[in-house]
C-alpha cells in the first residue's frame, strides 16, 4: 500500500482528488514491494521547467518526473539499512498541470484519464521501469494497459482513444 503525500503548492483546482491519486498509485504498486510512502507535486509551467532543464537538460515542462528515492550512502553496506530505506519511501513524482490538461486536450482524452496514466506511468518508473529500448517499452506500456484496464480506463496508447471508446 502507498501512503500519498500531495503538495499542491500553486492551489490547482484541476488536480485529481487524494482518493483517486491513492488509489491509482496503489494500483501500479508491485506485489514485491509493500508499504511505501509517494510524494505528488503539481507544479506550474515554470517550475516544471526548471525541474525539467536541472535533471533532463531540457528547456521545456513535461508531463512527469519521476525521482526514485536513493538509499543513504551510510546505508549502502548494510543490507538491513537497504531493506528498511527501500521499504519507507519509493520516490517523489512532479507533474506540470498545464502540459497534463493541454496533452489531455491534445490526446482527446478527459484530464481524469491522463491524470490516472502519468500517475500509473510514473509509479513504474519509481519500481524501475523504463522505457528508453523497444523491449522495455513494449514490457513497461503493457503493464500500463492492464493496470488502467484495471481501473476502468481504456488503453492510452490507443491512437483512436476517446471518451466513447470508454
């Protein structure tokens, strides 16, 4: 189970509600890992593009960061320390409310539904998923699929998705 922490330092009153990002984040929790927290950060154009050129080297917003949680160096020799580290907190996860809803738009999809797959996407890549070969994507966007399936979403990778195909 994922314990969620929300920061919502700009008021955004387009963001999902806690239940749902809970929700939607235990669902692409792996069975290997078990209570973990998540921070949620929605930030603007602006600090998304900040965040986005300080650890992508890239001069835009995106849609999602994702920051796994790095043991302590003190811990790294002692594998109790690892499991106990490991254990507490799997990552943070930053989203640009303004590249969401635009992509949403973009992507005809409500914000309901691409909030639920960045939130699903950005879970995996905190449990080491990736995306960066044809391999990895084909493995990483399957689990997506069944996942948002799971919740009631359709495929996102879906060029034909709409809200009729719901």
């Amino acid at each position: 189970m994922i314990e969620v922490a929300l920061q919502n330092p700009y008021d955004f009153d387009t963001i999902p509600n806690a239940l749902d990002l809970q929700k939607w984040s235990n669902a692409a929790l792996q069975p290997q890992n078990k209570a973990v927290s998540l921070v949620i950060r929605v930030v603007n154009e602006e600090e998304g593009v900040e965040l986005n050129h300080a650890y992508r080297d890239k001069n835009s917003a995106t849609n999602v960061l994702s920051f796994p949680y790095d043991v302590p160096d003190y811990a790294v020799d002692i594998p109790e320390l690892q499991d106990a580290y490991s254990q507490q907190h799997l990552g943070d996860l930053v989203l640009c409310e303004k590249v969401v809803i635009e992509e949403a738009k973009a992507q005809n999809k409500t914000a309901e539904q691409h909030w639920a797959h960045l939130i699903v996407h950005g879970v995996l890549h905190l449990q080491g998923y990736d995306h960066i070969n044809d391999d990895d994507a084909l493995k990483m966007e399957s689990l997506e699929i069944k996942i948002l399936k799971s919740l009631g979403f359709k495929n996102p990778y879906n060029p034909e998705f709409s809200d009729e195909n719901r």
